[in-house]
C-alpha cells in the first residue's frame, strides 16, 4: 500500500492511452487500468481505420486538429510507425443547408487546405459516387485514414517505454476520492495524486463512486462493409477518398465511408448512430434500423458496391446531448479528470486530447481553450450528490 502513482488513468482506449502517455513524456509515475485483457473489441477504439480530418462546423475542433496532427507525426516518429495515410475527404450535403455553409465557412476561415467542386465536374473528380441532388460537395485537402489498432498499439509502446505501467484485465471495483485517489480492482489497489477516467461507455459507472452523473448516451454501431463488384473500385489506388455524406434525406444523422483498406475488395460505409445499449450487453442489441437507410443508400449513390453488407461489426458510441467531449476536472474533486463523451469522432483527437487531460491532471493550463467541453454545460443534468 505504500506505493503512490503520480496519476492512475482507468481505461486503456485511444484516449486513456494517449493520457498515460503524455504523462510518462513528463516524468509523471503513472499506471493504466483496463477492465479486459489487451488488445479487445469490447468498447471505442478497435478495429483498423478511422478519418482523420480538419473539416468542423466548429472553430474549436478545426484548431484542435492542427494540434493533433503535428502529435501523430510526432508519435509515429517516436515509435517509428506509420499511422495516417492521406486520401482527401470528401464532404457532400444539402448545397444550402446550414450544416454544409457553417463547414464551408469555417475551412475558408481556418484556411484548411480544400477544393470545392462544381456540379459539372463532380463526376469526373469523384467516379462511380452519384451526387443527391442539391447537395454541393468539398474536399478536405489534408484528410485521410488513421490506421487505428496499430495507432493504439503504437501508444502504449511508447508509454511503456518511458517507464509507464499497464495493468489489464483489471476491472475497478470502487473509487475513494481525496487528497490521495484510492482506486480498487479485482486484483489490486492503486493509490494516486490523481487519477483520469477515460472508461468509454463505463464512464457513468465509475463516476458513480465520485457522487457524479453525466447526461451520457450509449450506442451500438453497425460497422458495415460492402462488397465492390470490380476489386480496386473504392481504393486509394483508384484515389478514391474517405466520404461523409451530411443530414441524409432518411435520417439526421450522417453516413460516411473510407476506401477498401482492412478487407481487401470491401468498403467500409456506415451510419453515424446506433441503437442505445448497455455496454456489457452490447451484443444483445440486435436493431438493424441503420443498415436498411444505408442499403438504399449504396443503391442509389454507390453504384460499384453490392447494396448488402458483406461483414457487420460491433462498436460503442458514447453520446453526450451536443455531441461535444466532457474534458474538464471533477466538480468537487479537482484532482480526478473526466474524458467522455466523444460520441463517435474523438479518435482523430487522442493525441490532443490525452494531452490536456493529462496537463489537467498536473495542475497546468491546458494548451487549447476547454470552455467548449466543461460539465457545466449540462447544469441541468449533471448532478452531484455531495
């Protein structure tokens, strides 16, 4: 019992992991809890591929990602790995709906490297996608795919390698804030200074040890992957980019897709929103609601793709009302950090984000603007029992 971390962080996903590492990179002794035995499909961050992009309505996000961009080419040199491949971004969505002018206009500003392309020119730029009709459509010059599983790995590498401690396949069982965060496990007690929780859909669950409860949704998604009827159509050879299609017709939430990468011969297309779960029941929600607006969808726009899913995997969004990260300190105890809440596009942000959550665990300034990401926000909802 003798031994006191400098920061304990609870959950070893994209943002826990880039948590720990930022910390050991400041010669903080930290270790990091992972309820399942590593690597696992079981929450956020698995599976080959994510977008990486700058395209945002928002200012706040569009620069925080040039933050996090220069951080993955720092860690890919530190681990001396290849995590990001380049391959545009294409944006399509109602021509003069807010969504898409708010995006036009906050690239312009950010100056965000990016082509607009007309009507006419569409289809040769952009073969084998049909454009809605009304819809305009962008290309986010500096965009492209993460390769996620092994970004994850890449991390926790390098985390180790500058001292940190992973311990997996170990739940928490309880949390005693105070001036020294004790935190249980089924195999152990770890005492801190501080402790971040970045538990993915378990968030709520831990928080409740800290009198705390966020407005948090979670969502099963159904990662879908369609069959090319030519090989190579949906490529990055063929320069095929990642696409999101924005508010379509049949639903409010977005569809994206990024070229054949994981699967040889297979798009990955998918709808932006799932059915709400219990995380540890997540394959007893069995809703396929999402795959039937995403059928009729291939059909009409993606006309080189088989409009059936040849594979279906699992995935979990955490939700918050706004669909905003909570980054912020604990409203009664400043030294335990929350990170949730990143509702299925937090990812591409790991880097950034592990950075200010672990700047908050050390008592400085975070070096991005927070106000965006505060539990104060949901006033109306949080609550704290103490």
């Amino acid at each position: 019992m003798s031994e006191v971390y400098d920061c304990i962080v609870i959950g070893a996903g994209i943002q826990g992991s880039c948590s720990a590492y930022h910390l050991a990179k400041n010669k903080q002794k930290t270790v990091l809890l992972e309820q399942f035995v590593l690597p696992h499909s079981r929450g956020s961050s698995h599976g080959q591929t994510r977008i990486i992009r700058k395209a945002y309505e928002e200012d706040f996000y569009a620069n925080m990602m040039q933050e996090s961009y220069e951080l993955w080419a720092q860690l890919e040199k530190e681990a001396g790995v290849k995590l990001y491949r380049p391959t545009g971004l294409l944006v399509m969505g109602p021509e003069n709906g807010e969504v898409f002018s708010k995006l036009k206009a906050t690239m312009q500003r950010n100056n965000i490297p990016s082509v607009f392309l007309e009507k006419h020119e569409f289809s040769q730029h952009i073969p084998n996608l049909n454009l809605t009709d009304g819809n305009g459509a962008l290309i986010d010059n500096v965009a492209g795919v993460l390769f996620a599983d092994r970004a994850l790995r890449a991390v926790q590498g390098v985390y180790l390698s500058n001292g940190g401690v992973i311990k997996d396949g170990e739940k928490v069982i309880d949390i005693q804030p105070g001036d020294i965060v004790t935190v249980t496990t089924e195999s152990g007690v770890y005492r801190g200074k501080s402790l971040v929780i970045t538990a993915g859909p378990w968030a709520n669950k831990l928080l409740t040890n800290t009198g705390l409860e966020l407005p948090l949704k979670v969502v099963k998604i159904n990662v879908c992957y369609w069959k090319e009827k030519v090989p190579g159509t949906y490529s990055v050879g063929h320069r095929f980019p990642c696409f999101i299609q924005l508010e379509p017709k049949e639903g409010e939430y977005d569809i994206y897709g990024l070229p054949s990468n994981e699967y040889p011969g297979l798009m990955k297309v998918c709808y932006h929103m799932g059915s709400e779960t219990e995380p540890d029941e997540r394959d007893k929600q069995t809703d396929r609601g999402d795959i039937d607006i995403l059928k009729r969808y291939v059909s009409r726009c993606l006309p080189g793709l088989i409009p059936v899913p040849a594979i279906v995997e699992s995935c979990m969004y955490t939700v918050t009302p706004d669909h905003h990260f909570v980054l912020d300190c604990h409203p009664t105890h400043r030294n335990i950090v929350i990170g949730a809440g990143f509702s299925g596009h937090g990812f591409k942000f790991g880097p950034i984000v592990g950075k200010v959550l672990s700047q908050l665990a050390m008592g400085e300034v975070p070096s991005q603007d927070l106000s965006p990401f505060r539990i104060q926000r949901f006033k109306s909802h949080s609550r704290s029992h103490l």
